[in-house]
C-alpha cells in the first residue's frame, strides 16, 4: 500500500465520520460545522486527485457561500427551542434510510460509467465554464433550484411553527 492510497483511505474514513456527526448531531450548528468539515476533506481529496480547479471551487462555493447560507439559516431558526426537531426525527431516519438502499440498488443495476464520452477540459477554466453553462446548464440551474426549495421549506416550517418572519 502506497502512501497516497493510505491517505485517501484515512480521508475517505474521516468523511465518513463526519456524515454520520452531521446526521446525528443534536445541535444544528453542529451539525452545519460537520458538513463543513466534510466539505473542507472532499477538497483535499480534490486536490489529491490532480482537480485543483474542482477543489478550489469547492472550498469557494460550498464551504464558503453554501455553508454561510446554511448558517444564517440555522440561526434564522432559533436553535434553543428542540420542538422542530422531534416531529421528524424518524422521518429522518426512514429516508436516510432509503436512500442508502436506493443508492445500493442503483450502484448494482447501472452498468458501469464510461468516460469516453465526457469533454476533456485539462484544467483550463474557460472550457470547464464553457461546458458547464453550455452543455450542463439543467443540472447547473437544478441544483440552484433545489437549494431554493430547501431554503423555502425552512421558511414554511418556521411559518408553521407561529412566528414572525
């Protein structure tokens, strides 16, 4: 065993373990600095993997603008009271739970990806913008949308809940 491949399984184990911190944590805040964190090693795994371009954008976008959004959020809510939690706490578990086994199922049923067909970019900005605004803009504007709905969810249920806005 190399020491790279030592190293991504020490990341790949410590990504691990911040999930599942993030995913049980009592406190929101918690749980927003676990992910964090996740975010922070799936970088460095970037970076291992010769992506600097990929790693750097994901420190920027989602461990800077996206976990800053998740903050305010979480402080938007009012952590101290543990009643929004409660109702969905088995929610939570049963489709976690379901996901993993759809994961598990659609990780067995696809045949395995082929990247002949993916652009080649080698690292050059322009074209991995170019491509991703041209051919990828769904998915683009997709995962926008559904932090949208994330941040309207939130919304509705502190609506819910009987308190100003």
């Amino acid at each position: 065993m190399t020491p790279l491949t030592l190293i991504y399984y020490i990341l790949g184990i410590l990504t691990i373990i911040g999930g599942f911190s993030m995913l049980f944590a009592k406190h929101p805040m918690r749980a927003a600095l676990s992910l964090l964190f996740v975010m922070f090693i799936l970088a460095v795994l970037y970076a291992l993997l010769a992506a600097p371009v990929i790693a750097v954008l994901q420190i920027i976008i989602y461990s800077g603008a996206i976990m800053t959004l998740i903050v305010f959020i979480v402080t938007l809510l009012d952590s101290k009271e543990d009643d929004l939690r409660k109702p969905y706490t088995k929610c939570v578990y049963l489709v976690t739970f379901l996901m993993f086994l759809l994961l598990l199922v659609t990780m067995n049923l696809l045949p395995p990806a082929t990247f002949g067909n993916a652009p080649m970019v080698d690292g050059n900005i322009g074209a991995l913008s170019k491509e991703l605004l041209t051919n990828y803009v769904f998915h683009f504007e997709l995962a926008s949308v559904l932090l949208l709905v994330g941040i309207i969810g939130i919304s509705i249920i502190r609506a819910g809940r009987g308190e100003k806005q």
